[in-house]
C-alpha cells in the first residue's frame, strides 16, 4: 500500500519511515513538513494511506483531512489525546498518541488494509475474493476455491479446495454478509455452501462433490425455494 506522511517536527517523520519499512507492504513515497506540499502531492499522486500529524503550526491536521478529495485513509498522530473523538468523527481510520509503539502501530495499518482490501473487494465484485483475519494476518480465499463453511461456535472453518482448512473467530452471519448471496446459502446452522458445488440433494442431505451437509429445518424452504429456481 502506498502511504505519505505529514508531520512539522522530522523525529516523527522518522518514526513512521522506520516502522513502515519494517512492515514490508508499506511504500512511503514522501515525508512532508509542509501542509501545502503534501496537499500538491496527493492531488498529482493519490495514496491509500495518509499519516497525518494534527497539531501543526500553519494548519491543523483536522482541518488539513477535510481537503483530501480522495479516497485515502487518514492516521492521525498527535501527542494530544484530547483530539481523539474529533479525529474519529472525521471517520479516522485511526488515531495514534504519540509515542507509539511498532505493535500500536502495525495494529492500526492492519486496520487500514483490512478496509482497503474489503472496499476493493465491494468495488470490483468480479474479483471473488473473501477476506477474513487467521493467525494474525488477513487472509485472501477465491470465493471459486471454497467448498463449504463450518461454523464452530465463536470461530468458522473454511473448507478450501486443495488446500488445509481457514480457521477464523467470526460468527456466520458476519461471514455470510461479506459473500455474495447468489452464490452462497446457509442451509444448517453450522454451514453454508456455494450453490455452484450442489451435486444433489437426498433426504435432506446436501452432496458437495464427494462431502454431505445435512439441512437444517429452519433453513430448509428458503434453499429449496432458491436451489430450484
């Protein structure tokens, strides 16, 4: 992800080049002390991440966010805690008091990346991707590779083909929300299928190419009513 910081004093600057390198998927392009280059920069080099200081000299970070036409991602930084629910009813990504460490900091960039990844995925539908946090990172699953989705109490399991199973703490309604519902049915309250791999059903037994789900009595009409039509 691309990223520019503005900060008047150079020892944050710093700061935020150091631990964005050590992200390794973070590019700073451009550290800025000046408010109005920054402002040139963004309307010629548009970023997916701005780190923005909020007490500044010429001009407040708060106001400075409210210029930015793009869709870019705003971190505040500041020493002052005391601008943190102004900053996050400017709709923030997030708010760093400074000094923060790197895990504060990789918390708020994995933030950041996580609703770019699920504005990507909303805005380009055909793409097919799930997106879901597993062992510490966000993990990107092809819609096309899932085979079925186990719900196991706080956590589900994602059945992907020919690969080991996504174990991720969500509910199912969170991820049936995130997939697209002409291609997904809940059919128990433990799984939800992709229509595309129904081999048939059978006394209300769901085969899915060599697996069986069974179907729950709650969800039975609804599948039904879809599966035929």
């Amino acid at each position: 992800m691309k990223a520019i910081a503005l900060d008047d004093e150079l020892p944050g600057l710093q700061v935020l080049e150091t631990f964005c390198k050590q992200t390794g998927w973070i590019e700073l392009e451009k550290s800025f002390t000046q408010p109005s280059l920054a402002l040139r920069h963004l309307g010629q080099f548009p970023v997916d991440i701005l780190f923005l200081d909020i007490q500044m000299p010429s001009v407040s970070g708060l106001e400075f966010s409210k210029q930015i036409r793009q869709n870019t991602q705003v971190i505040f930084t500041t020493a002052f805690s005391e601008f943190a629910v102004e900053g996050f009813n400017l709709k923030a990504t997030d708010y760093l008091l400074k000094p923060f460490t790197y895990e504060r900091f990789e918390q708020a960039v994995l933030r950041a990346k996580e609703q770019y990844e699920l504005r990507t995925q909303s805005a380009n539908p055909a793409d097919n991707y799930l997106f879901v946090r597993a062992d510490y990172k966000l993990v990107k699953i092809p819609t096309t590779d899932i085979l079925f989705i186990e719900g196991l109490d706080d956590y589900i399991k994602i059945h992907v083909k020919d690969q080991r199973p996504v174990i991720a703490r969500m509910t199912m309604k969170n991820v049936l929300d995130k997939l697209s519902s002409s291609e997904f049915i809940r059919v128990h309250r433990s799984y939800i299928v992709p229509f595309k791999r129904v081999a048939n059903v059978r006394n209300k037994i769901i085969s899915l190419e060599g697996i069986e789900v069974p179907i729950g009595a709650s969800f039975e009409e609804e599948f039904f009513k879809r599966f035929q039509s």
